[in-house]
C-alpha cells in the first residue's frame, strides 16, 4: 500500500482533545440544564390553528396554481414574476413561521440557487442517487450556508461544502445497512479511516470509489500540511460514528453505556467539522459554539426519530425512554438547552448576527414542536395539552401538511411552456432569477 507522505507528517490528536473537551463540558451543560416547562411565547388557540392552517392551503393551491399558469413570452412573464412577488410577500405578513426578514436573508441570498446548483452536481457525481440522499446531503449544504454567514463568509457551494455533506448519506445508508455485517463495516470504515489521514488506498468497490473521491474533493480545496484541522475533524465524525455504529442494534439501559456522551460526541463534531470546512481554523469559543449548535440539531434529530430508533435497536437518550417514561422532561430539557446555546452566544460578529441567531431559534423550536406532534403518544396527556397551546397547527394538520405538499408538487408536469418546473419555482422564489 503506498502511503501520502503528507500522512506521516501531521498530528491529528489537537481537534480529538479539543472534541473531548467539549463533549465533556456539554455533557455538564446537558445534566444542569432545567427541565422545567421552558419559556415559550405566542399561546396560539384551536380557531387561531384553523385559520392559519385555511391560510396556508390557499397559499399552496394558488402557488401550484401560479406555476401552472407560466407564461411564454418575456413580457408576460414579468407581470408573472410581480404576482409571484407579491402573493409571497403578502403570505409571509399574515405568517408566524417566517417573517420578512427571515424571506430577504433565504430569499434574496444564494441559498437557493445552491441548492439548485447542488442538485444538479450531485446527479452528475452520481446519477443512481436517490432524492431522499440528495436531500439529507442538502441539509447539511444549509447548516454550512448558515455557519458561512455567521463567520462572516460568502454563501458559495465550496468543495469541500460539497464533498462532506455527499458524504452524509453514502456513509449513514451503510453503517444502516442491515444486510452487511457490523465486522465488514467496521473492516471499511478502518480503511476509510486510513483515507481520512492521507493514506493513498485503491478502492476495492464502487461504494469506496465514490467516498474516496469525496475525500479527493476536499483535499483540492484544503491541503492538509496547511490546514490539518480540517482532516482532524474528519477523523473525529469518523471516530463519533464507530462509536455510534457499536452500539447499533443492541437495546440498552441508561447504564450500560455512554449514550449522552456518543449522541453529544456525534451530533458536536459533525456541525463543528462543517465549521472548519467553511474557515479552515476557529477559535476555541467558535468551536464551542458550533458544537453546542451540533448537539441540539442531534438531539432534535433523536427526538424526530425515537419510535424508528427504538423498532431498530438503535439506542439514543430520547429512544432509550419510549414505553418506559413519558418524553415530557426531556423535551423541555432538550428546548431549554436549545435556547441557552442560542441565547448566550458571544463569540460571533458577523452581519445580521441577531437575526440569523433568531432564524435558527425558531427553527430548532418548530423542529422541536413538530417531533412533538409525531410522538404524542409518548407524552403525559397534561404535558400534551401544555405543549399544544404552542403549536402552530393542530397536531393532526402537522403530521400531513409535509405529506399534501409533496403530492401536490408531484402532480405537476415536468415543465410549462418550454421552462422546467424547477426553474419555475426558482423563478418565484428568487428576487432576481432568469
């Protein structure tokens, strides 16, 4: 096997200490943090829910409407353009989701143009990829958009932004993949391992190809013996997920193992490497911040996924409770955490640092609130009804809403007037999209 001489040469144990660090300082915020009911605000009532929910079936009819109705010729497609305009900005007044603000920085920013863009890179890096991994890739292409703005950098689909978020859905859909063996994944991961740290190794099989050529990516935008803690914090989302992959499949009490401490390990490094994607160094207190924002979304995601997590063995701090304790306490815990990291920020300076903080926030509140309404029947019916006065539609509208959507956009035709369908929405959605 030949090896980098670039690997021989850097130390990667500065990002593993300082991961441990802070797994460890965020697992002491965890336990002393309050799980009390949290402070919430906006108490929203049955018939408020009813009409916000009238409110937004209206604004997706006229809007698939809207993109039916798209003209041929330049002219008409101005006044089209304004109507588009206006019917968003008029449904964003009337909406407590999302504000004007919140519109011009995803709007009128490149968000969604990379997100078209990456779509459209990733179908040509692999064309059998399916839209649910093109979609959790692109979740992660947002979380580095945000963090882009929060140092003060330009919105782009960098390489390596590219290449880590690809790697996403390659590498979970085969540590989940039931079919291979635990001693097989953990015999690919040590080589993938061995690819992280700049060891030239030929790929034994198309899956190792496309992950090798992922790290490729990264290493033409970042070269290690100039920025090694971005392969360090490479090597620790690998070594967060071996730790994770360990305990898949095995049921476990809340003292037989670590789960706090992986979940927090995984969920921290895996936006904190993000993080050292977008500025190739940070400070101690950047990092800090951006591991805390990690553990939340984790711990969010666990919550999200805890009745699918439980059937399959894997066990998470939300998982281990189903069908033994209510998720009452540790659904405050988890929003109170929320809000301290947010809150109590002081590293960043960026521009619009108060009302990007304020987008997250609410947006890990309603990812919080909808993982509520899939799991009500893990709730207490007191804690339930609590809860409920926040939600911004009736529990039974926030489990289909994503559901109507999706059907309605599927019933549209690929293109109207000689334009795709996609570029249609870009067009409505973009203050200035050709």
């Amino acid at each position: 096997m030949k090896q980098n001489n670039v690997a021989k040469s850097i130390d990667y144990n500065k990002v593993y200490n300082e991961v441990q660090n802070l797994k460890e300082y965020f697992i002491h915020k965890w336990w002393h943090t309050s799980s009390d009911f949290p402070k919430l605000h906006n108490k929203t009532n049955y018939s408020y829910k009813k009409r916000k929910e009238k409110e937004i079936n209206i604004f997706i009819n006229d809007f698939i409407n809207l993109i039916k109705q798209y003209p041929e010729d330049e002219d008409s497609r101005k006044i089209w353009k304004n109507n588009a305009n206006n019917l968003i900005d008029n449904f964003i007044i009337n909406s407590d989701l999302i504000c004007m603000e919140d519109k011009n920085l995803l709007l009128d920013t490149d968000l969604l143009q990379i997100s078209e863009d990456f779509v459209t890179k990733a179908k040509s890096f692999d064309s059998s990829i399916d839209i649910e991994d093109i979609g959790q890739a692109m979740r992660n292409v947002w979380i580095i958009n945000i963090i882009q703005l929060l140092l003060n950098k330009k919105i782009a689909l960098t390489p390596s932004a590219f290449g880590y978020s690809m790697l996403y859905p390659y590498t979970d859909n085969y540590l989940d993949n039931k079919s291979i063996s635990k001693e097989e994944k953990l015999r690919i991961s040590d080589r993938f391992k061995k690819r992280l740290e700049g060891f030239n190794i030929e790929p034994e099989s198309e899956y190792e190809r496309m992950i090798f050529e992922l790290v490729s990516i990264i290493e033409g935008e970042y070269h290690r013996k100039n920025y090694p803690m971005v392969f360090e914090s490479l090597l620790s989302m690998h070594n967060a997920q071996m730790k994770s992959l360990r305990q898949q499949g095995e049921k476990t009490g809340p003292y037989e193992q670590d789960i706090l401490g992986i979940s927090i390990e995984k969920g921290g490094i895996s936006v904190l490497a993000d993080a050292y994607l977008v500025n190739g160094k940070l400070t101690y207190k950047e990092a800090s911040f951006f591991f805390g924002y990690g553990v939340l979304l984790q711990i969010c995601d666990d919550l999200q996924d805890a009745e699918n997590d439980y059937k399959s063995g894997h066990m998470t701090i939300v998982s281990q409770l189903l069908k033994k304790w209510p998720l009452d306490k540790i659904t405050n815990k988890l929003i109170n955490f929320t809000f301290d990291i947010i809150d109590n920020e002081l590293c960043l300076n960026c521009a619009n640092k108060y009302q990007i903080k304020e987008l997250i926030r609410k947006n890990c509140l309603q990812l919080i609130l909808f993982a509520v309404a899939k799991n009500k029947r893990f709730y207490s019916k007191r804690y339930f009804k609590a809860i409920n006065d926040y939600f911004p539609f009736t529990q039974r509208y926030m489990l289909s809403i994503y559901k109507k959507l999706t059907e309605k956009l599927n019933q549209l035709e690929d293109s109207y007037n000689g334009t795709k369908t996609e570029k249609i929405i870009m067009n409505a959605l973009l203050k200035n999209h050709s």
